[in-house]
C-alpha cells in the first residue's frame, strides 16, 4: 500500500503521527483481545483456587458423597447433582418440544403480520430478570401449584414414582417450571432461525411430492437442520444448569435428597447462591467453590461443543 | 428512386448488406427449428385427449395479474412446452397446473382449470392429492439430504406406497436413466451426485409415486449440454407413459421435444403494468414453420428476445 | 362436480389421518406461541398489580424504611444501580468496541474465530460463577464494594456489546474501508473517522441492550455488593451499594408483606427498564440496519 502521492501534502509531522496512530490502535485493540484471554485464564485460576481446600480434602469422591454437615465439616454434592440434573432434565423435557414448535410457528406457520410481534414477545421473555422471575415464582407461583396442581397431580398421577408426595409451595416444581420458561425463548429464537434457513427448494420440493406442511418439516427441515437443534438444546441445558437466582429463590434449599418432584431440594448453583456468602467455615465456603467449579467445566463443555457444531454447520453451508 | 445519386446507391447497397445476412441467418435458425419441430408427427385433433383444460385462467400475486386470460388444453401423452421471453409467466402459469401456487401468500387463481373434469381449485379439493398425480421437476435440483434410495422413496412413504419399495425405487431410478449409475451406491448421499444425475434423482422422485402428469421447470437450464441432452433424450422417452409441460427458454429444445408448444408474450398495459399472455397454441411444427401470430414470428425468427 | 369419484378429494384411511395429523400439529404449533406470549402477559401483569398499591413518589425518593416499617422506598437502590452499570458501562463499552475493532481490522481469520469463540463460551458462564471469580479476585481481603459488582456486570456485558459491535462493523461496506485506504489515510485514521461514525447507531444499540440486561441480574453482585451499611444513599464506589436486584431478592424472600411490596414495585421498576431497553434496543438496530445498507 503506497502512501508517496495521495500524503505527499500532509507536513511530515502529521503523517508521522497518523501512523503512530496506527500502531497505537493495533495495539489497544490486541491488548483487549490479550486482556480477554487472561481473563479466561484468571476465571479459571481464580475459582479454583477458592476451591482448592476442598479439591484436595475431598477429591473427586465430592462428586458422589451425598452430605452437606457443617458440624462435622464434611461436604458431597452428589443431592446437589441429581437436584440439578432433574430441573435440568424437566426443564428441557417441556422446554424443547415447546420451543421447536414455536421456532416452527414463527418460520412457518404465521401469518406475516403476527411473525414480528409474537416473535419479540417470545424474546421478551428470556429479558425478563431471573430475580424478577424468581420473585413471581415465590410469591404466586409457588402458592399455586401448592394449593391447586400439586394436590391433582398426586391424586392423579400419584402412581408414579416420585410423582407422589405432599404438596409444597416450594420445591423442584416451581423450579422446573421457572427454569423451563427460561429455557424456552433461547431454544425457540435459535429454532426460528434454522428452520428460516432451510432452502425454500428444497422444502418446495417436497411439497410438490405431496407432502403435508408437517410431513415436510418432519422428512425435510427438520433432519436438515438436526444438529443445530442440538446446539440450541445444549445452550438450554447451560442455562438451566447455571440458573442460581431464581432457582434458589423457589427451590427451598433443603439439605436432604428430595422424596418428589414437590419437596424442596436444592441444586448446585442454588446452593452456591444461599450459602457462599456467609459459610461457618472456610471448608464449607471452598466447598461451595468446588461447586462453582463444577459448574463452569460443565458451562465450558456445553458450550464450546455448541459453538463447534455451529462451525461444522456454517462451514457446511459455505461449502455448498 | 431515380433521384438517387450513383454514389449514394453504391453506400446504400453496401449498408445493406449487413441487414441481408442477419436476415439469412434468422431465416436459417427458423428453418433449423423447423427441421426440428418437422420431427414430431402431429396427433390428429380428434384423438388428442385433454387432460387439463384451461378456460380464462389468470394468475395473479397480491391482486397483480402476472398472466392473463389463458385458455388452452393438456393433452395426454404428449409434451406441451411453453416459451416465450422472460417475464410472461410461463413459471407461474406452471406451478398454478399443481397448486404450489397456493404457497405463496396473495396467490390467486381466476378462471377454471381442470384435470379430467374435476375442478382443481375445487372446495373440497386437498392439494396434496392434486401434488400426487401432477408432479414437478424445479429449474435447480433440489435432492433432499438423504441417500439416494431415501430421496426416491420419500414421496412413496409419505403415501403409504410402501409395499416393494425397493422394486419401485429400483423402477423409478430406471425410468429417470440414473439406475445403472448409482444402484451400487444406493446408500451414498445424493449430494455427491453431480447436477446432471441429481436432476435426474429428481426425476426419478417424481416418478416414483407414479403422478399421470409431471411438470417441469426450465429442468435442465442449470445443467452442462451434455446433461440437458440427456434430459431431453430423457423427456422423449417419458411421454410414452407420462403427460409432460415443460416450461423452457431454449426454443431448440422445445422444439426438440415438444409436440405442441405454447408461445407466451409480454402485454404491457396503459399504466405501465406488465402481465404475461398466451399469444399461440399449437402442434410445434406449425408454432415454428408457420406462425400465425406476428409476435410469433417476431420470437421464433429471433427478431426480439 | 360432485365430489363422488372425485380424485382430488382426499379419500381412503390414510389420506385423512395425514391431513388430520398436519392439521393437529398447526394448531399445537400456535398453541405453544400463544402459551409462551400468555406467560409473558401473566409474568408482566401480575408484577404490574401487584406492584401498583406501592408506586408513589416516596417510593423513588426515599431510601428503606428502619426495620422495614411501612413507608420508605428505593432511592439508595435506584441509584446505586445506576452508579453499578455505569462503572460496568464504562469499563465494557471500549473493552467491547476495542475487540470487536480488532477481530475486524486486525485479527486473521482463525484468530477471529477464536476471539468469537472465547466471547460466546463466557457468554455462556453461569453468573453466579463470575460473582465467585470477582470475589475471590478483588473482595478477598478488601471487602464489598460497587465497584466489585460493577467489575462483575461489566463481564456479563463484554460478549454482547463485543458480538453486537462486531456484527455492526462487518455490516460497514468494504468499499468505505478501502476508500479510506485509498486516500492515503492508514488504518486508524479510517477506522477512526469513517467506520466508527457509520457504526455508531449499532454500537449504541448494542450497548443499550447490553445494559438492560446487566441492570437485571442479581448474582455478580451477590457476593459483591449486597452487604452495605445502613440505608441511606451511598455514592462511594468503593463502598457497597445498594442495588434493585438485590432489594428485589433479600425482600422476596422476607415473611413480611410489606417488604414483598416493595419487592414487586421494585420489580416493576426493573421489568419497565429492561423492557424498555430490549424493545428500545430492536427498533434502534432495525433503524441501524436499514441505514448502513443504504450506504452501501
């Protein structure tokens, strides 16, 4: 790139100064993009070693023990495990089909004059502040299923295992049921652009075959856009997974392994959020460290696998 | 004329002659279309039988009329092509024939088409059985991202035509001139096929469900000539069992395979409104050796567009 | 026409039940987008009812009554979240901007790739996690202070106003960016004088967005600012401060309804910001779009 003729009126000075300039830019802006991946690595570092105590105390034996005793000073997350994985699990057992078909309704099946404002409504969801859901959880929620679902649920469904028990105003089903209105706009917003992607021939020619609208989806869009879906159902599971405000706001923090879905219980980052700020002793805060650790392996690994399906997906579409 | 000056008549024949050999070689295309077209033994009028019958059909998107006013007949094992420059509506008019029309929001269908007598834009009429007997073939091929045997077999499953699926595949893949080339990778993607056997795949698509009609849409514009060659040879072969409309830009190759050809045009109105018009109907040899239309004859002598 | 020996017609058992099946998944389709739009309204409503009894002048000017008597408001909250998001504002717009300049002018492609991927894998860290990295990394041992949650927030903020900023300036037309090299200017001037101004509307877009969503989010500030003395209105960073979530979660979990009330006018006061900044946010970044392609 020659600068002699077009600069050649611009005083030495000045030239000498926009190049500094240049310089100096690049060099700000890579200090930011350094400063980004030392942050990454001061995350790490940093929660670990909060945790640090208790890794070496308990090892990965943290993992299965199913304790929580301040008196005795010993900790397990394994009831904050399986607390965490079934709000997770049932938030995206009811989020996911929900969310594909309204990514299908929005893509699909709307009149164009609704597609913007539903659209936006559904979006809007995922803006609400966790705490604010969580507030609605506690104070209107929680009640409800308490005075009116949960008592239909065990006498209907009581025959189910863990769908037995006594109703409570908290406990795992307000958690779910939060966890699941958080879940739902992430999985519905990635939907509605994948399904939009699908190339219009190719869902014309199975229409031309004679397939019904839904029959098209189901042979056609949505094979052809599976791995994105997968994506998208990861991003949920993170969320779910690393949801503490609200949680812990309608989950009851209770210590035991919860009997049915309306016990109280507890999950990993709800425990994290009730406790850490005031611990009996510097075990117990290292412990609930060692829980944030969990937390972000599990949050890296959702993650970084959603971003290289995504890769795998646009690169194949570039390639063709 | 006696007033014309020695030198002048000199420079007017000698302008004159580039005109004189653009008319030659116009007057040479149209004779080869017709060499072309002469190929084709017209069935008598009494023996043609109707499939669809067109009376007073105008399409139009959003209340524009994109063709206007159309009448005219589909008659069964024959090909019918329709040509004419770009922007008449031949694409349009095609895809009202099997209702992917329907698709496209503001779509609206005026006048009367009909398959056998039955209405088909009838109130009780469902589209996807309409999609059964008439089939399409797009202008890109646009094979499914499955295998190859899962691309034929897919409209088979959807109506249940399940019984010897492979023998049908097997049959279809046959019928569209692709089996010997892919029958041994029947499991492979048909994404790697290149767009010659992919249109083909298409074909045999739509063959599989064994439509009585099969429309199909400028089928080989995005392919090589050696491709198109074989589609054509392909569609000749086809109208032996299948009725066949075949919308191309390619004048030749209506003329190659077309027994009656539909000439449509641009009409501009006051207003500055363009719609499409059916200008002539008719077997293809008369369409290109003996006009009846101006415009006709404007188009097939490649005087305009 | 009859419909009798109608081919058209769809007839037979299997026909129909197709039909019916695609028919049947529509209007579950509709169903769910209309569950998902009743919730919000239920959510927003309920909130808006009963926060509505609470909403008066007091309530925006007065801090929280002692011993959570009746009376008494948020003031010290409302501006101690104003105080929070702007340090956090302030340290995650340049950040922001600066990586999004980078990955755009000077980063090689993989690079850029990679840069794109850190920012969506913190995206994607639990909140509650970077409330623990920022006390262990500037709490321990000092103490609670805004400017520790301000830290915090201004984490969550980075990856939208970076991916945002970022979009925007790969939108700006290629041919302003090699007009400007053209003339002889070098790469700063360029980006200083040209992209930046065209960017400028998605830049701000993005950051308004960035900060609704950070004013909302309770668990950086949990372990960073939530302890702080006395109710009065504090604005010493470096002191604790109040803040509207945390009022919201240490009054929601509180027996008394007076506190609950307050609660709810505080969420609605939230709701209405994050609401306003989203909605704000999306026309601003159609109007953005609509620009920067005409430039082009």
């Amino acid at each position: 790139m020659t600068t002699e003729t077009p600069t050649s009126h611009i005083p030495l000075s000045a030239r000498r100064r926009w190049r500094l300039g240049d310089v100096l830019l690049q060099g700000i802006a890579g200090a930011a993009a350094l400063g980004l991946a030392a942050l990454m690595v001061l995350l790490v570092v940093e929660v670990v070693g909060q945790a640090h105590a208790a890794l070496s105390e308990f090892g990965l034996g943290f993992l299965h023990t199913s304790v929580w005793n301040t008196v005795k000073d010993t900790y397990g997350a394994l009831d904050l495990i399986f607390g965490t994985l079934v709000t997770a699990a049932v938030a995206l057992l009811i989020a996911v089909p929900l969310a594909i078909a309204i990514g299908l309704f929005l893509s699909e099946l709307a009149p164009r004059a609704l597609r913007t404002p539903v659209g936006t409504m559904v979006e809007l969801l995922a803006a609400i502040p966790s705490v604010v859901l969580g507030l609605w959880g506690i104070l209107v929620l929680g009640p409800f299923l308490n005075e009116h679902v949960e008592p239909f649920m065990i006498a209907h469904l009581g025959f189910v295992p863990f769908l037995d028990g006594f109703p409570s105003p908290v406990g795992l089903l307000p958690a779910c049921l939060i966890l699941t209105l958080m879940v739902v706009p992430i999985v519905a917003s990635i939907s509605r652009e994948l399904f939009t992607s699908v190339p219009g021939e190719l869902k014309q020619g199975a229409l031309a075959l004679g397939a019904t609208r839904w029959e098209m989806v189901r042979g056609v869009a949505m094979p052809q856009v599976s791995g994105g879906l997968v994506a998208a159902v990861m991003l949920g599971f993170g969320r779910a997974v690393g949801e503490a405000i609200a949680v812990t706001q309608v989950i009851g923090g209770s210590l035991t392994r919860p009997d049915s879905i309306y016990a109280p219980a507890d999950t990993m980052a709800s425990r994290l959020a009730a406790q850490y700020a005031g611990t009996a002793t510097s075990l117990q805060k290292s412990s609930l460290a060692y829980l944030a650790v969990i937390l972000l392996v599990i949050s890296l690994l959702t993650n970084v696998a959603a971003q290289v399906i995504v890769r795998r997906i646009q690169r194949r579409l570039g390639h063709r | 004329m006696s007033t014309v000056s020695e030198p002048d008549r000199a420079e007017r024949t000698e302008a004159a002659q580039p005109e004189d050999t653009t008319d030659a070689v116009l007057q040479q295309s149209q004779s080869k279309l017709g060499e072309l077209a002469a190929q084709h033994t017209p069935v008598p009028e009494e023996q043609r039988e109707p499939v669809l019958r067109l009376d007073g059909v105008t399409v139009s998107y959003s209340g524009a009329p994109a063709v206007c006013d159309v009448t005219m007949d589909v008659f069964r094992y024959q090909v019918t092509a329709f040509i004419g420059p770009s922007g008449c509506g031949k694409t349009t008019l095609l895809r009202s024939l099997n209702r992917m029309n329907d698709l496209i929001t503001g779509a609206t269908v005026d006048g009367r088409i009909t398959y056998h007598g039955h209405d088909l834009y009838g109130s009780a009429v469902d589209p996807v059985e309409v999609r059964r007997r008439i089939g399409m073939v797009f202008q890109r091929p646009n094979p499914f991202p499955k295998s190859i045997f899962d691309n034929v077999a897919f409209g088979l499953r959807l109506h249940g035509m399940k019984d010897n699926l492979d023998e049908r595949v097997e049959t279809a893949l046959s019928k569209a001139a692709l089996w010997d080339e892919v029958k041994d990778r029947l499991n492979k993607s048909a994404l790697a096929l290149s767009g010659g056997q992919q249109q083909r795949l298409c074909i045999a698509r739509a063959l599989a469900i064994e439509p009585e009609i099969v429309l199909m849409d400028e089928p080989a514009s995005a392919l090589d000539p050696i491709a198109t060659q074989r589609i054509e040879d392909l569609v000749g072969e086809l109208k032996r069992d299948y009725t066949i409309v075949i919308v191309t830009h390619n004048m030749q190759q209506a003329a190659r395979v077309a027994d009656m050809t539909a000439f449509f045009s641009v009409d501009v109105k006051d207003g500055g409104h363009r719609n499409g018009v059916l200008v002539e109907y008719a077997p293809t040899a008369d369409l290109f050796i003996r006009p009846a239309d101006s415009r006709t004859e404007a188009y097939v002598t490649g005087r305009f567009g | 026409m009859s419909a009798v020996g109608n081919p058209l017609v769809s007839r037979g058992r299997r026909a129909r039940r197709r039909k019916l099946t695609g028919q049947i998944m529509e209007v579950l389709a509709t169903a769910a987008a209309l569950l998902a739009a009743a919730a919000l309204a239920i959510v927003i409503i309920t909130v808006a009812k009963r926060a509505a009894p609470a909403l008066n002048v007091d309530f925006f000017t007065q801090n929280a009554a002692p011993f959570g008597g009746a009376g008494g408001g948020i003031e010290n909250a409302i501006v101690g979240t104003l105080i929070i998001t702007g340090i956090a504002t302030a340290i995650a717009l340049p950040a922001g901007v600066l990586l999004a300049i980078f990955n755009t002018e000077f980063a090689p492609r993989r690079l850029a790739d990679l840069i794109s991927l850190t920012l969506n894998v913190l995206a994607g860290v639990p909140t509650i996690v970077i409330g623990v990295f920022i006390f262990a990394l500037v709490v321990v041992g000092r103490g609670q202070s805004a400017f520790a949650g301000s830290l915090g927030l201004s984490i969550v903020m980075l990856p939208l106003v970076a991916r945002a900023s970022e979009e925007v300036l790969r939108l700006v037309p290629s041919h302003l960016r090699e007009g400007g090299m053209a003339l002889g200017a070098t790469r700063a001037r360029t980006v200083i004088t040209v992209i930046l101004p065209t960017a400028i509307g998605g830049i701000v877009t993005a950051t308004i967005v960035a900060v609704a969503r950070a004013a909302g989010e309770t668990a950086p500030l949990l372990f960073t600012t939530s302890i702080f003395v006395g109710t009065a209105v504090n604005t010493d960073p470096s002191q604790a401060m109040a803040s509207i979530p945390m009022v919201i979660f240490s009054y929601s979990e509180s027996p008394d309804p007076h506190a609950q009330q307050q609660a709810w006018a505080a969420a609605l006061v939230l709701v209405a910001v994050v609401l306003v900044g989203s909605i704000a946010g999306r026309l601003l970044s159609l109007r953005t779009r609509r620009q920067i392609e005409q430039v082009r």
